[in-house]
C-alpha cells in the first residue's frame, strides 16, 4: 500500500511540475522602422518560447531567416547584410519576470509585469529591462511587450547607401500564447 500511494506522489508531483512551464513554437515577434524614405517591418510567427510560471524564466528563440517582409529585394538585405543570417542565424532571449509574486497564474487577469534578461542578436549580448503583460485566460497564457532596439547597439552595420533609410531604432513587438508543456 505504501508503494502505491508514494508511486502515486511521485506521478502527480511529476504532473504538477510539468505544468508550472509553458510553451509555444509559433510566437510572434514584429520589428518596426519608418523614416521619411522608407518604412521596414518585419514578422516572424515561427518564434519559440517557454515560460516557467514556478520560476518566471522565459526564453525566446528566432530564427532570422524567419522574419518575412512584404519587399523580397528588402527581406534579402536583412538576410545577408544587415543581420548576416548564415553567420548569425537567430536572436535569443533569456530572462525572467522580476516581479513573479504580482501574477496570480490560477486567476484571469491582465498583470503588468517587468522582464530583465539577456538579449542576444548579431553575436552581441545585451542586458535589457522591458515592460510587459501577462494575460491568464482559460484560452492559456500570453505574454506581451514593446520595446525599442537599436541596431548599432547589437554591431549591425547600416551601408551609408542607405543609412538615411532605415531607422536608427527599431520597435519591437513580442506576443506569446503559451499552452502547458507537453499537451
């Protein structure tokens, strides 16, 4: 009886565990710029994630060769000479929510929370602190910020041939819908 009964503990704490990290493989991640000569977006849907509600690690992984614009001539630029996607292929984010104790994970809400952590792009890691939200819903949870990168910071090089058309600053967008882990 005492087997089953700790055979029995060690499923469901398996199971409890599993749940506290959530996951998704098709977050999205836009990047915004507009001058007076040129507007430049991208998006990429194909960005993965996992969040772990115990802790309030997340982590964020895309693939540059995933973010598409609506001009090839522009998305072929990126790709090869801006972000040089063959020798950099993708953008990694590792933080955590600072203020975990504000999110109530078992009750619907939206809560503002702060994300401190490292972003990674172009082989240039940098430390960052953004505002975000973080929805619970009986859909899952989703996770939203906006920030602000500026290209220089991450050593992507704009040509002088078309520095006056691309943005010194980049506005990006970040939604994750995460479900549990494993289903």
């Amino acid at each position: 009886m005492k087997k089953i009964v700790l055979i029995s503990l060690l499923v469901l704490s398996a199971f409890t565990l599993k749940a506290q990290k959530y996951i998704t493989r098709n977050g999205f991640i836009q990047f915004f710029g507009e001058t007076q000569f040129e507007t430049i977006k991208a998006d990429n849907n194909q960005v993965a994630s996992i969040l772990d509600t115990q802790t309030g690690e997340m982590v964020f992984q895309a693939l540059m060769k995933s973010f598409h614009f609506e001009k090839a001539l522009m998305e072929e630029h990126f790709n090869e000479n801006f972000v040089e996607s063959d020798k950099y292929p993708k953008a990694v984010f590792k933080g955590k929510i600072t203020d975990l104790s504000t999110v109530d994970f078992t009750k619907s809400g939206v809560y503002n929370v702060q994300v401190e952590g490292e972003l990674n792009l172009h082989n240039v890691t940098k430390k960052i602190t953004e505002p975000g939200t973080i929805e619970i819903s009986d859909k899952g949870i989703e996770a939203k910020s906006n920030f602000k990168v500026i290209p220089e910071d991450y050593s992507i090089e704009i040509p002088s041939v078309v520095r006056d058309k691309v943005a010194k600053e980049m506005d990006v967008t970040v939604d994750m819908k995460y479900t549990p882990m494993g289903k």
